[in-house]
C-alpha cells in the first residue's frame, strides 16, 4: 500500500513538473482534483471493505461436512 502510494505521488509530482514546463494548465482545478483523488481512496477502500465482508459470509454459509 505505502509502495503504491509512493509511486502515485511520484507520478503526480512528474505530470505536475511536465505541465508546469510545457505551460499546459492542470486539467481540473485543484479542489476538484482533489475531491475526485478523495472519491478514488473512498472507492478503493469501500472495495477492499465489501471483498472482505463478502468472503466473511461466505465462510459462514459453506455447508459442514
């Protein structure tokens, strides 16, 4: 996770450079830009939290035998 992390941060700081040096304005502004990375954590971790609960209920009704 922090790996990933790191190299999303990389990345941003790189594109952030690149269109800073070409003269190319962000493509959204940064409040917005910020609430979509927001609803991308959100999206991520809601998944991560519904794979978990949904294999949880499986686990409980796999029959005995």
């Amino acid at each position: 996770m922090v790996c990933s992390s790191a190299i999303a941060l990389g990345a941003g700081i790189v594109m952030g450079i690149v269109c800073w040096a070409i003269h190319v304005q962000s493509p959204a502004p940064p409040p917005i830009a910020l609430i979509g990375l927001l609803g991308m954590v959100a999206g991520e971790s809601g998944a991560r939290l519904v794979r978990r609960r949904l294999a949880m209920w499986r686990a409980r009704r796999k029959p005995v035998r």
